[in-house]
C-alpha cells in the first residue's frame, strides 16, 4: 500500500469554540519501532472531543483550569479518538501481515502494561487523533476486526462510547437478571450501555426525553422514563423491588436522588458529569445498605479485548445518527453539542 508524506487534516490550535477547528495540510506521522500506521476509514465524535476542545476537564483542586482529558494539550492537536481503518505500514518489531488488515483502534493510553491498567491519556488528546487521514498507534493497541460484519461507522462507533459502557459494566459486576437504571440514555455511552446491559440478560431502565424515547426502546431498553419528569417516582414504579446496578453518566442531582434506589449490596458506578460535577448526597444510603459508589474512566485493555470479540462476533449493533465529511468536523462537532441526535455521529476523511 503506497503512503503519501502528506495528508489532511483537522486539528485544534487552542481552546476554544467550533472557529479553533483548522484544516492542514500535515505531515503523515512517522512511524516508530513497535507502531502501526492505519488509514482513516471513519472516526467517531465523543463529548470528548467537545471537553477538550473547549478545556473544560479542569485540574485538580482547580476544577475550572482550561485542561484537556488529564492535563495540558500540546498544540496543534489532531482530534478523534473513535479509529476504524485498514493497515497502511507497520513499524520495526511488527508483523507485516497486519497490512491490509480491517482494524478498529484501542485509544487508551495506559499507565502500565497488563490487561487491568488504567487509562491516564487519549488518543485525540494527550497523542495527535483520527481527524486526519492516517493516524500511528502502538501495535498491541490495534485490534483485527476483519471479519467483523460491521461497517467501518459502527465500528468507528465502539472504542470510547462502547468502551466506556463496557467499563462501567465490568466494574459494576453486572449479572444476568439484575435490574439496571441507565441515565442519558441517547448519548453515546448511555446507548451502548443500554445495549451491553441487554445482551448481558439484565432488565434495563433507562432515562432518556421527548421524540429519543421511542428510539432508546428500540435499542433494548425494557422500560424508558421520561427525565422531563419525576425520574426517581418513575424508576420506582418501574423497578418497585429496587436497581441493583446504577450505569450513570449524568451524575449532578441524580447521585443524590437516585442512590436510595439501589437495592442491598446495589452499585452506583459513574462515568460522567453532564448533570454537574459538584455533587451531595446522603452518605448514610451508602453504608447502610453496602452500596458501592463507583468512579469509571473508559476500559482496561481487558475490557477492550472482550469488546472487540463482540465486534467481531456482530453482538451489538452501535447506532449511526449522522456522517460528515471531514472539512465539515466543525459543523459535526456543533451537531453533537446540539444532542438532537440518538446515536453516533461520524466523520469520513
């Protein structure tokens, strides 16, 4: 396969607003030693991409700090942490019978080797992403999905908005017949949670509004309630022995609202902050009834390698909200702000 030196691109020179969005025309990475160079077939939008653009992760004991996902960026920084791609090149120390392979992206950069490491950085964030037609990444972080029979949106669609749902999943220690309550369940990850939690045998509730629930539903929710109403009277009348499991990514009111929904020994686990991230809640329903208030950032490499085989295996079905070309990622980029959309939105380089 015939590499060009050149490419385009999308990267962000500051924090900022859609307008920080630059097309270039860039270098293509160069390889090294133990690196695979994929070419960009589709690349996913997560909340991500919008929190770092606009830095608005903060830093500790400084939670208003400009940040991306864990600290500085170093720009320009080419975003898009969702790859699905084929294998341009490989690098010294790599089997060249990767070229040409289907491949789907680990993003995580981890803080150690072993398949329970944790993720300290993120590809389109703390590494130059998949805006871009040709992205490197380490060998063991790229996964052969060849006979997959997703497409390569869907499967574009997987590594943080699935991996993350997966996450929260394995660290919940979600078993078949529990009941679920899955906040913000249009969004990326609180659809995919929906659909992991369904083919794990669980018995779902999700919170979701307006013309989204019918779609939410569809996606395997049992039961959907509407969050324009009295969430906590709802789940109740819905799950009245109790959730076993909390899959949250909306945190804010809802921790301390929620919490005295959880059943004996039940487990809260959050994985994002779009309620608010200043939270209070009655600590007395923690110890009380053994519940388990749980932090969740992604996967492990672990949690990814079993995603992949449910990619492989055709096991989830991501949603495809909307494409766009890549000169038009800020345009993508404002669409995801908007949260019309159920599903994934994709962008084409």
């Amino acid at each position: 396969m015939t590499v060009p030196t050149t490419m385009r691109a999308v990267r962000i020179v500051e924090h900022g607003g859609p307008d920080v969005l630059e097309q270039a025309d860039v270098p293509v990475p160069t390889l090294g030693a133990g690196e695979v160079l994929v070419r960009v077939r589709a690349v996913a939008l997560n909340n991500t991409d919008l929190w770092t653009r606009e830095g608005t992760y903060g830093r500790p004991g400084s939670p208003e700090a400009l940040s991306g996902w864990r600290g500085p960026i170093d720009f320009p920084r080419i975003q898009g942490a969702d790859v699905a791609g084929q294998v341009a090149a490989v690098g010294d120390g790599v089997d060249d019978g990767l070229i040409g392979r289907r491949v789907v992206v680990d993003p995580a950069i981890y803080d150690t080797d072993g398949p329970h490491a944790h993720p300290v950085g993120l590809l389109g964030s703390e590494r130059d992403g998949g805006y871009g037609e040709y992205v490197t990444a380490p060998a063991d972080r790229v996964h052969d999905v060849t006979r997959s029979p997703l497409t390569d949106d869907q499967l574009a669609a997987l590594p943080t908005a699935y991996g993350t749902a997966l996450g929260m999943v394995e660290r919940a220690r979600l078993q078949a017949g529990e009941s679920v309550l899955v906040s913000g369940a249009s969004g990326g990850v609180g659809l995919a949670a929906v659909q992991i939690a369904r083919a794990r045998g669980a018995r779902v509730v999700a919170v979701s509004s307006g013309s989204k629930i019918a779609a939410v539903r569809e996606a395997g929710a049992h039961t959907v309630v509407d969050r324009a109403q009295d969430v906590v009277e709802q789940v109740r009348a819905a799950a009245p022995e109790g959730i076993d499991v909390a899959l949250d990514v909306v945190a804010g009111d809802l921790v301390g609202e929620g919490l005295p929904l959880l059943r004996e020994g039940g487990r809260w686990v959050v994985a994002g902050a779009l309620g608010g991230y200043d939270v209070a809640f009655d600590v007395r329903r923690l110890y009380l009834h053994n519940a388990l208030l749980i932090g969740s950032s992604m996967h492990t490499p672990a949690h990814f390698d079993l995603l992949m085989e449910m990619a492989r295996d055709g096991a989830i079905q991501p949603v495809i909200s909307a494409t766009f070309p890549l000169d038009q990622a800020a345009r993508a980029q404002e669409e995801l702000a908007h949260r019309r959309h159920v599903g994934k939105i994709v962008l084409h380089p």
